[in-house]
C-alpha cells in the first residue's frame, strides 16, 4: 500500500511530497520557489535599484516576477521570463510611495507553481512634499566676473556715435540681458547707455587714430597698439579680447608712411603674440576674438567719386592674409576666433551706406550691427546647446532628463553648468534652478503632471542658452462608480436624460454648493453618458488639490469629455490621491484609501465592496439584492448638502414635481419628477449623510 502526501507552507505552496510503503518511506522534492528577498519589512526608496531573490527553483527553468500594491487583489509584471537559476533579479522600484507592497514569483510557464512574500514591504520617496513643489538650489551670482576688453581705434571708442560708445553701447546691453557677469575693462573710458541702462560700463582701450603697428601715424600723433599692448594688459588683464585694428594702417592718408596689407597683417600677428606670451597659463585662457577689419573707403576729406580703389582691394587683402595666413599660423593652445565684420557690414561700401557715417567709422546703424556681430560670436562660443527633449515636446514623462551639447568653451575650460526651469518664457517665475552641474545632462524632481515647463542652460557667468519648452504628460484617473437612481441592474445605469437630450452642454457645478468654476464644454453630449459629475483629487482626507467635471457612462467609469479616456489632471505634482466624486443629487463620497499612482495614472474601483467608500456602508449603498454586491452612491439628496432630509422633498422634490426637465427632484435620472422620486428613492434614503469630508 502507498499513500501519497503534500505539505504545504502558509502560502499554499507544495514543499514535498511522501510515499510510504510497507515497512519504508521515500521523500521526494516537488517544483517549488520560495522569495527570499523582499520578504517583509524593508523599506525601498523609490526609482532605487534593488535586488529581489529566490531559492527552491531548481528544476525551474524560468520564473516569472510581479508585484502588488493592492495586498495581491492586482498583480502587476516587473518581467515575463528570467533565468531561474539566477536567484535573483535587479529591479528599479516604480516611483510610488507606499506601505503594503508585495513581490510574487512564478514558474514562467506553469503560474500555479509560485510563492509570495510572506510580509509586505514599502517604498518612500525622498522627493518633495506635494505641498511644496520643484526645490530651488540658487545659482550663486557671486563666482569670477568675466573681464572683456574692446581693443582697437576709434572704432571701438565710438567716433560719429553721438552717445561716444559705438558697438560698445548695444553689445554691453545684449550681454546684459543674456546673463553674462561681466565687466568691460581697459584704460579709456568715454560713452552712455543707448538704452540709458545705468549699469553701463564705459571702460575700453580704443585709441583713435592708433596702428596696429610702428611705424606710426605721423599725421595723428606717433602712436600704435603693440607699444602699449602689454601695459593695456597688464593694468587690466582680461579674459576676452574684441580686436579691431588696422583700418588706420591700411589707410593712405593717415601717414606719410604706405604699409601694405602683409604688413599689417604682420603687425596683427606680432599683436596676438604678445598676448600668447603675456599669460603664464599653460592654457592661454585669454579668449581673442578678431576681427576682419570693415572697409575703409576715406579720402580724408577729399572729395569725389569713386573712392580711392587701393583701399578698398588692400582691406580685402588684408582680411584674406589674416584669415589664410596669420590665424591658422598660431599655436593650437591659442583661443582665437575670427569674426567676419567686413561682410556683417555689407559687401559693397557706397558713400550712401546707411551702415557707414564718413565713409570711416560706422554710422549708429553700422554700430548697432557690430555689437550683433560681436555678441552673436561670443554667443557660440560660450553658449551651450539644448539637445533634448526637442523643443516644444509634449507628453513628456516627469521624471525627464534634460540634455544639452557643450560649446566650444567647454573643450579648454573647466566648464560647469548652471540650469534654470521657469513656469514662463521670461523666467519671471523660476520654479528650479541648480549650479555648477558637472555633466550635460541633468534630471530635476519636483516636476507637475500636464504642466509646460521653459528651461535654460549655461556655463556659470556666461550667457544663457535660447530658451526650449516642453510639457509633461496629464496625470489620467480612471474611476468607477455606480448612481443608485439610474441604477438597471447588471453594473449599469440607464442613460434617459442623454437620449432625451436634457444634459447641459456644461456642468451644473458652477453655483452653490459646488462653486466649481470650471469651463469644460462640449457640442454634443458623447453616447453612453449618464450625467455629469465631479471628480476632486485630495492630499489628504479633507484638501481637495484639485477637480475636474466630468462624464459618468452607464458602465460606471468616469470618463473625460471625449466620452472615452480616463479623466486627465493638469498642474498637478505626482503622488497618491484620495478621490472624492459628487453628482448634483445623490450623496458625495470618498475613497476609504488613496488611489496609487503607477506612472501617470490613478486607478480606484468603488463598486465592488463597501470597503472602498469611506464610512463603509453609511456612505454608499448596495444597489444589488442578489449575492453579488454592487455599490454606489446614495440618491435623493436634492439640495446637495450631504443630508437626506425633509429639506430635500420639500426644497427640490415638491417645487419641480410634475416637470420634464433636468432637475434635481428627478432622483432617477429619467428627465421626469414624479412620485417615483420620492416613494422609491427619498422614502428610502430619508436620513442618509455623506461620509465625505
């Protein structure tokens, strides 16, 4: 005789079986699993990678792993199939805060044979309180001033400009408005704000009628710049450079001495070598951004037409040798970038030239366009590049990464970044902002669901990025619920009021006692539709965070005003919410728990047990008789003061029995108040409150 046993342990799962025979018994292992890890207890931070483990599943060949947040009513997959010999498995917890989780894993092909954690275990979340939003980490103001010297003649004074600041004015305005922590320097100092910006700094070494080089200009005094250029550097060294020079030594008229364009272009080059070997910096940090030199059309005086052409042709020679010849001949470690003013000018110089005022110096036009020249250069030079999300993204996830590309400044400079997010393209609502972030990438926490956010980046003390925007994905609720009045038996509601097309085109929550305020609209009421009803999201058991109207279908969801999705939430931080859901005259309620939220949705089902309402069966009412329970909300409360009364028949019932239309007296929802109203329904309920907070 053999007799066959299975043990089992607390979860039901067989640990081996036994055959006994005469005078001999056999023990044989059975296909078993059992959780190791987490089994009860821990406590896991969410978006945290953790290890979950099991043992016993030797003759498995692969196990699947799940876990709940609803004590195992639902089961939600973490992976399909995994090696069972592994023992374990590397998982990143959903972003949820949450006391009662548990794991469960099965044999992939056979999910009878499966084990569960024997204790529940939570998640918490280090991020910021519902209450509180983004964090702030100040960018400081306080880091090295970015010291700039305009270097040149009279160009860079400013001569013909009436305010005496030429390129400088506008330029010192744009980097201002960029963001740049700067500070102009130089021995001169001559000029006003266009703008009147009283922060204006009028420091420069422009020095009009100067050369680049000796010889010198005999007619304007015997003066040139790489005399004094190591002095100019030495009072006020800078970290940028905006050299203009040589539009004297091409002239023909400003001396008795004729250069050629090599010549000069030879003295340009003397110029950066004395600032390459000003620095003992192995990383010659000063920055020199040069110029091609604007034409150079003067006659000094001499009228007549055409301008002398030996100029004109020994500008664009000397441009052609600077940038052919003298720039690509420097050292590597030299931070040079050309600046093309000749063409940003215009490439034909007419005595009309608005650009031009004496066919020398530039008209205020002509200045205004090299300041754009000059801060469009210093721009891509220092401004990083936003990457990712593209621009103007939609339906972005919260826990989004931001991306940017480097500019070439970050190549030979320790380059940080400071990262700004704002709720307006001004960024006069900064809701984040971080410092000297060491990568080019960063993920913020703190962000709201359905909520577009503009962001900008860039290298501490430089300018800012251009400004991108994106928005975050709505949070969905997707919520069932039942209406004892239009209740038909068999989970759904007849839709009367729909078919006779007495439903408002807007929800009737918009007076007292709602005072909801909201300006959902629709044309036409979509098919299926019950009635209108307001869906509020709460904190906390009493703080309504935020609400919605919304459409109740004869199914029992709750749906958005297209009649099919889940009802979506914007400007809404992500966290688990109590749902509360009042209708016009039935009794509001609450969930008993909140509703856990997996990625961007809420999900909470009233209807199956009164355990789901809070207050149980005093705030909800089974609307089925027979063994399986339906609950929903509780009708008759025709003043919607969460009190059925007396008030109710005689404030709502009495006055509008007898009448067709959409009323609160009409408790069954069939566009009619009759006796049925109050014998079916008030009798009934006479006494009823709402649990709802």
């Amino acid at each position: 005789m053999k007799i066959l046993i299975r043990n089992k342990n607390i979860s039901g799962i067989a640990i081996f079986c036994v055959i006994m025979s005469l005078g001999s018994f056999v023990k044989i292992s059975a296909q078993t699993i059992i959780v190791s890890s987490p089994n009860g207890g821990e406590n896991w931070e969410a978006n945290s990678i953790q290890t979950i483990s099991w043992t016993g599943a030797e003759s498995i060949t692969n196990v699947k792993i799940e876990y709940s947040l609803s004590q195992g009513i639902t089961w939600h997959e973490i992976i399909s199939s995994v090696d069972a010999s592994l023992e374990q498995y590397s998982w990143k917890v959903p972003n949820i805060q949450i006391s009662d989780v548990l794991i469960r894993i099965s044999d992939a092909s056979n999910s009878s044979i499966s084990d569960v954690s024997d204790k529940a275990f939570s998640v918490f979340k280090s991020e910021i309180n519902k209450s509180q939003g983004m964090q702030k980490n100040t960018i400081a103001t306080s880091g090295t001033t970015i010291k700039i010297m305009p270097l040149g003649d009279s160009i860079t004074e400013g001569v013909a400009d009436p305010l005496e600041a030429g390129y400088r004015s506008k330029l010192f305005d744009l980097l201002y408005s960029a963001g740049y922590n700067f500070d102009f320097v130089g021995n001169q100092s001559s000029g006003t704000s266009s703008t009147s910006n009283p922060n204006f700094d009028p420091d420069h070494e422009g020095r009009p009628g100067w050369f680049a080089g000796p010889p010198s200009p005999d007619i304007y005094g015997n003066h040139n710049i790489a005399d004094s250029l190591y002095k100019f550097l030495n009072s006020n060294p800078p970290d940028i450079i905006l050299l203009h020079i040589g539009t004297n030594d091409i002239s023909e008229t400003a001396s008795s001495y004729i250069k050629t364009a090599t010549q000069v272009a030879d003295q340009v080059n003397s110029l950066l070598n004395i600032i390459y070997n000003f620095t003992s910096d192995p990383n010659h940090n000063i920055v020199i951004f040069v110029a091609q030199v604007i034409d150079n059309i003067d006659n000094r005086g001499i009228e007549g037409s055409p301008y002398p052409q030996s100029i004109h042709q020994k500008t664009l020679d000397f441009n052609n040798y600077l940038e052919t010849i003298v720039l690509p001949s420097r050292p590597t470690n030299q931070k040079i970038i050309k600046i093309d003013m000749y063409d940003a000018l215009g490439l034909h110089y007419l005595v009309n030239n608005p650009n031009f005022y004496d066919r020398v110096h530039p008209s205020i036009q002509g200045y205004n366009v090299m300041a754009d020249t000059w801060f469009t250069a210093i721009q891509n030079y220092y401004q990083p590049v936003l990457s990712g999300p593209n621009n103007n993204a939609v339906n972005q996830a919260i826990d989004i990464t931001l991306s940017w590309n480097p500019p070439p400044a970050a190549f030979t400079m320790s380059a940080a970044y400071d990262l700004q997010i704002a709720s307006d393209s001004s960024f006069l609502n900064i809701v984040f902002e971080n410092s000297n972030i060491p990568g080019t990438s960063f993920q913020p926490t703190g962000f709201k669901f359905g909520t577009k956010y503009y962001w900008r980046v860039r290298i501490p003390g430089f300018g800012w990025s251009t400004v991108w925007n994106f928005t975050t994905k709505t949070m969905l609720v997707s919520t069932k619920i039942f209406l004892q009045g239009p209740y038909a038996g068999n989970s759904t509601m007849n839709t009367t009021l729909n078919s006779k097309g007495l439903i408002p085109a807007s929800p009737p929550y918009n007076t007292s006692p709602w005072n909801y305020g909201g300006t959902e609209n629709v044309n036409e009421i979509p098919p299926g539709v019950v009635d209108w009803v307001l869906v509020k999201l709460k904190a906390n058991d009493t703080t309504v965070t935020k609400t919605r109207a919304a459409f109740l279908k004869s199914d029992g969801n709750i749906v958005d005003l297209d009649g099919t999705n889940p009802v979506s939430f914007n400007d809404i931080l992500p966290g688990n919410y109590y749902i509360a859901v009042s209708h016009r005259n039935h009794l509001s309620v609450l969930s008993s728990v909140p509703a856990i939220l997996i990625n961007n949705l809420l999900t909470y089902d009233f209807s199956y047990d009164s355990s789901r309402f809070c207050g149980g069966g005093f705030g909800a009412k089974d609307l089925e008789t027979g063994s399986v329970s339906v609950w929903g909300m509780i009708a008759s409360d025709g003043n919607s003061d969460g009190l059925i009364n007396t008030e109710d028949l005689n404030l709502a019932w009495r006055p509008e029995n007898g009448f067709d239309k959409y009323l609160k007296g009409d408790y069954n929802l069939d566009g009619y108040v009759n006796a049925v109203d109050k014998n079916l329904f008030w009798r009934s309920n006479n006494g009823s409150n709402s649990q709802a907070q």
